[in-house]
C-alpha cells in the first residue's frame, strides 16, 4: 500500500510542479519541453499508481491494459528527455529531431502493444511479490546467446542507452559553449542523467531483497526532473564558495534528512509482514518527530558560514540606508560602490549626472585613468525604459527583450562605452536626472534576477545618490559654496515651484512651511486635477536632514505619478502607503492629511492619515472645531485599506480649513509650556479677515513670539479660506 500512495503523491507533486515551471514569466522552447517531460513523468507515476491498485483489487487484463500504458508513457518521457538534453541551452531547429522522436515513440508502442509475448502480465504475487511476466526477444539459437527479454530491452534501450547518447553529446557541445554560465548548465543536466541511471541502479540491486522496488522504477527519474529544473533556472555561475554553501545546505536540508528516512524504512519494513499495522503508526510517527527536531536545530545551523545563502537583500538595504550624506560626494559615492562591491560583487562604479547643459556627464567613477563619459539628454533608450517603466537595466535583457529591440543598439552601446553590465536610470517623472553604470562581476557572474529584484526595491536610495549628488553636493556642476544652504534653498523651491496654484476664485489658499534647521521632511502639495477638483497634502515624513528631505522629494513625486495612473482618491492614498512601506528606507512613516476638493459641490473630502490637526471654522456657528477624527500614519501597515476613511464636510462661503504639522502644536516655551491647539484655535479667530496667505503667517508669528527662542521642530501650516461664489 506504501508503494501505490507513494506513487500517486508524486504524481500530484509533479502535476502541480508542471505549472511551477516559469522562466520569470518569460518561458521559452527549452522551458515548454520541460513542462512536457514533467507531464510525461507525471502521467506514468499516475498510471502506475493505478496498475498497482488494480494489481490488488481487479482483474489481471484490466492491469495488464493500465501497466503497458505505464512503459509506453515511460518510453516516451525517456524520448522527450533525451530531447531536452539534445537541445539545451539554447533552442536550435533540426528537421531529423521530430522525425527521430516519432520513430522512437512507435517502437515503444510497437514493443509494448504488438512484439508477441512482449508484455504478457502484470501481478502481485502473495501480497508483497511484484512481477512483470515477458516474453524473450529473442528466439532460437540466438536467444542461447542473448536470453533478453522485451522489458529488460525496453528499460535499457530507453532508460540507459538512449540517455547516454544524449549525455555524451551534451559532453561534446559543452566544449564548444561560449559561456561558462551555459557549460555549468550543461553539466548539471548530465549530471541529472547519471542521477538516474545511479538510482536505478540501486533500484535493480535491491530487487532481491523487496521485488515491490519495481513499482519504483518511475521515481528514480524524479530527481533527474528536479535538477533538469535547477539547471534551466540557473543564472549565475557557482564559484568554490557557493558550491561548498549549496552542498552544505544540500546535505542538511535533503540529504540527512533522507537517508535517515530511508534507514529507518529497512529497520522498520520487517513488523510489516509480521505486525502491518505498527509500522504503519510508528514509520510515520517516527519520521515526524525526527523532522519536528531537524527543523528546530536549523536555526542553529543557519547561523553556520557553510549555510549561509546569497540573499543579501536586508544587509544590502541596512547598510545604504545608513549612508552619511554630510561627507564629500566622493566619500558618499564610494560608500555606495563599497556597498555594491561587497554584496552584489560589482567590479567598477561610474556615475553620470545631468549638467543643465544637455548632457550627462561623469561625476564619479572608479576606473582610474578611463576617459569622463558624456551622454546627450537626447538619448533615444531614454524615452523607451521610462515608457515601459524599467529603470533597472542588465546586459542580458537589453540583449534579447523586445521593447528595446529599436532601441538595442543605443543601450547596448551605452553599456560597453562604460564597460558596464547593469544601469540604473534615475528619473524625477519624465525627466533624467542621472545614470549610474555597474561593471561586470569580479566571478564573472551577469547580474540576475535576484539582484533585479534588490535593485528595483531600493530603487529610492539609488534616487537619493543621484539627486544628491546634481542638486547639493557636485562643486563642478552645481558650482555653490554652503551646502546646508544649497540644500535648504533647493529642496523648498523644488516643492513650492511644483505646486498647481489654485486659481478658482471659490477659494483661497495660503501656506507656511518653516524647517526648524535648514532642511526637513515635511511638506506641502497643491495637485490640480481639473478646473473644479484640487487635491491638498499636508504632512511630514519621519526623519531630520538630508535623508528625510530626500525622501520628501521622492515621495512628491511618486504621487504625481499614481494621480496619473488612478482617479480613485482613497486608492491613491494606499498606493502611497504601499510605496512608503516597501520603496523607502525601513522605518520611514508619513504623518499628515489627503484632502480633495470639489469646487462644483461645494465638498472637501480628506483622509486623515495621522494627522496632528484638522480644524474647521464655519461662520455659520462662528466656531472653529476639530474634523481630523481617528486616522492611521502611513508605512506601519502592508495593507492600510480597512484603517483609514474617506471623510466629507460641505463648505459655504466664509469657511476655513486649518492643517498643520505636530511642530506648531509641540513647540514650548522657555517656561515649559505648549503651543497648544488652543492658542491655534484663538490665532484663527483672531485673523478671520486677512487672506489665507496672512492667516498662516500671523499664526507662525504668534508661535516665534510664544517661544522666544529658536525653533526646535519643523513647522508646516495650510489655510484654506472658502470664499463660495459661482
């Protein structure tokens, strides 16, 4: 019984491994074949399952029917192996494949279904005897010399002579491969070839001892299948370390735990012609608690260099989000190039950064001696990876994909004129503010999909260095002398010159944004969806200085970008979570609130996203009131959809929406005393009259005066004044 379940299990496992099968979305002919070969195996493990069942349970013809289907299918699975051997790594038509491959399939069905006496029963002798009864292949005098019969035949002619072939030609081809990447893979497929023929092997040696290692014979090529998998998926090449930390892992994670397994079978498999039902309750029991243990001494053994793997990605990101952006741009650049170099193994770094000349032009590199390289602005690949949204640029994709194919020669020139085999565009919306350009690996390795997947998470930090580096801390260009000045100066005027101002005379709107030192995280944006809708932000990202005006900026921008990719006003706001979350540096919160107003109703609509303050005045009660309600910052939470609201208030002339940043709220006096909302609420009042502009100065200047000192925290007010009207 322990045999038919084993075979039906791997056949789901298969089934569900066929669509497993994916080169990242982008299978190609090689991937399809091996689709085909795991259905093959499937499909044989399946009937093979039902022979055995019905070897139990029905009559002999009817089992004798499903165990040819068996062979036949197995036959078949060896044909399309040898195929996907033949033809990997790369596809190449041949006229006499297919033919070949039809002329085999029919001899196995001819061997199987027609060659008299080839396959006469299938059975299950005395409850644990397997047999499979054939004929001889040959009769006479000759079978004196070759007593074969057609099974025996059918498995080696199949199972081993036409694999060998195919191994030897693979072995032949990987001489003539043009990269190691493609000679590595094609050693791991030979190698799956011997696997199988090694566990046959075993399989046939064992036979004397257990003749229902028979019903095995299928599973030996399961392993065959899996490393078939792991070769077409490999894009790296494997060094000495890398292979000593995957044999490491492989011992500990499937190696131990199987043959422990396997010997625990053997010691176990004789209570089950004598007592079945205690090696069916312990051999299952025994194995679980064996498991339940190896699992908890993992965590020891992970801490162990032989079990360490190459997934870099959270050491990555700790280490470039804690760059100091106050030392020199070279000291900045060549942390970032440290960086790269000890977890991706990236051999050189070359910067480029927009001039304002029409140009990209080198402000970092790491190759001594090389000619500065220029780009025009004008570049044509430009217009084509901000189109399809791909920043993150590696040599073997712009070598083959398609959306660059007008465009090929250009990036492709681009990458050699740097020696480079990745660029990272770094773009402000439609604009190119730099390139950065990383040389080949020192092992020789391409960049592959998991450093796509590093590389586009922390595409901010990337961002942060190009931005950094054209608007503060590049001498050459920029060509200004103080920096925290520079700073302060660009990033303020970056964000006020960005806003849509409102011009709908319904409304009045005026703002203060005062950081406590130069430079800060909060802001302020005014987005003008159409003539009667204007979106209102207010808010602080967590974080002083630099970093956190950087990520100010980015986060602006982000914005725009969503507003012109949804028109759903709360599906913005949890897209914006979602980039906080997952795009900024660990950590990073944002505190503020989202406001939507329509000129048409007369309607502000508004999530509060933690924000400190909301205040209404309506001059119909002359009373100004608190609307912020409960509301959740954003970049806590994966999925924020069920902890924040849209909230609505109808407006009529004379109203006036009050927000503001913690700073003017927590701010203190010399005595200790708070700024409070009380004094906020009195300023109001108090300057109902003046312009909205006014209101938020008057409020700013009775802060200065409470304190009497300098400010400690950043300070970020928003008055809109609703002045009604058609």
């Amino acid at each position: 019984m322990i045999f038919l379940l084993l075979n039906a299990a791997l056949c789901g496992i298969l089934i569900w491994f066929s669509f497993s099968i994916d080169d990242h979305g982008s299978i190609n002919i090689i991937g399809t074949k091996l689709v085909n070969i795991a259905l093959f195996l499937a499909t044989t493990l399946g009937f093979m399952t039902i022979t055995i069942a019905l070897c139990f349970w029905a009559p002999e013809r009817l089992a004798l029917i499903f165990g040819k289907l068996t062979l036949v299918f197995f036959a078949w699975y060896c044909v399309s192996t040898c195929g996907f051997v033949l033809l990997f790594p790369h596809y190449k038509k041949n006229k006499a494949f297919p033919v070949a491959q039809v002329l085999l399939d029919a001899f196995a069905v001819y061997i199987v279904f027609m060659a008299p006496n080839a396959i006469k029963d299938f059975r299950i002798a005395f409850g644990s005897i397997f047999e499979v009864n054939s004929g001889p292949m040959f009769s006479g005098p000759i079978h004196q010399y070759i007593s074969i019969t057609w099974y025996e035949f059918l498995i080696l002619f199949y199972a081993v002579f036409l694999p060998l072939v195919s191994a030897l030609v693979i072995w032949v081809r990987m001489e003539n491969a043009q990269s190691r990447l493609d000679q590595q893979r094609m050693t791991a497929v030979a190698m799956a070839v011997c696997t199988s023929w090694l566990l046959l092997f075993f399989l046939h040696y064992t036979l004397p001892y257990q003749s229902m290692f028979r019903t095995m014979t299928v599973t030996a090529f399961v392993p065959e299948l899996l490393m078939f998998n792991a070769a077409f998926s490999q894009r790296e090449i494997y060094d000495g370390r890398a292979i000593r930390h995957g044999l490491g892992r492989f011992l500990f994670q499937f190696a131990v735990p199987s043959v422990f397994a396997g010997l625990l079978f053997m010691a176990l498999w004789p209570l089950y012609a004598t007592i079945p039902v205690v090696f069916i309750t312990a051999y299952p029991v025994a194995i679980v608690a064996f498991f339940v243990l190896w699992s908890m001494s993992g965590n020891f053994f992970s801490h162990l260099s032989f079990m360490r793997d190459k997934r870099y990605a959270r050491n990555f990101e700790n280490e470039i989000t804690s760059i100091d952006f106050d030392k020199e741009p070279s000291e900045v650049s060549a942390a970032v190039f440290g960086i790269l170099n000890k977890y991706v193994d990236t051999s050189a770094i070359t910067i480029l950064i927009d001039t304002g000349t029409g140009f990209l032009e080198t402000v970092y590199t790491t190759r001594e001696g090389s000619t500065p390289v220029t780009l025009s602005m004008n570049t044509d690949f430009f217009d084509v990876l901000l189109a399809i949204r791909h920043p993150v640029v590696f040599r073997q994709w712009a070598e083959h994909d398609h959306n660059v194919v007008n465009t090929r020669a250009s990036l492709l020139g681009a990458l050699d004129k740097n020696d480079a085999d990745a660029m990272i565009l770094l773009n402000e919306g439609r604009h190119v503010l730099g390139l950065i350009f990383l040389g080949k690996k020192n092992n020789s390795n391409m960049y592959n999909e998991y450093d796509y997947s590093v590389f586009t998470k922390l595409y901010s930090n990337f961002f942060v260095l190009g931005y950094y580096l054209k608007n503060i801390m590049n001498e050459s260009v920029v060509g200004t002398v103080n920096r925290e000045i520079r700073m302060s100066g660009q990033i303020i005027t970056s964000i006020q010159e960005n806003m849509d101002r409102v011009t709908n005379p319904k409304v009045d709107v005026g703002y203060q944004m005062i950081p406590a030192h130069n430079i800060g995280g909060e802001f302020i944006d005014l987005i003008r969806l159409t003539d009667t809708r204007h979106i209102f932000i207010i808010g602080a990202l967590s974080g002083r200085g630099i970093a956190a005006s950087m990520n100010m900026v980015i986060l602006k921008s982000i914005i725009r970008t969503f507003l012109a990719e949804t028109k759903d006003f709360k599906l913005l706001v949890e897209k914006v979570n979602t980039f906080i979350r997952y795009s900024l540096p660990k950590g990073t919160y944002f505190a503020g609130t989202f406001a939507l107003m329509d000129f048409a109703t007369n309607t502000m609509y508004y999530i509060n996203c933690g924000s400190s303050a909301l205040f209404l005045y309506t001059r119909q009660y002359n009373n100004v009131i608190e609307i912020q309600g409960e509301g959740k910052v954003l970049g806590f939470a994966s999925d924020i959809s069920k902890l924040i609201k849209v909230s609505k208030v109808n407006l009529a002339p004379g109203d006036v929406v009050f927000s503001c940043t913690d700073g003017l709220i927590e701010t203190v006096s010399l005595r200790g005393d708070q700024f409070g909302k009380d004094r906020i609420q009195r300023s109001l009042m108090e300057n109902l009259t003046y312009p909205a502009e006014k209101m938020g100065q008057f409020t700013y200047d009775a802060l200065v005066k409470f304190t009497s000192k300098e400010l400690e925290y950043d300070v970020t007010i928003l008055v809109i004044k609703y002045l009604g009207g058609k």
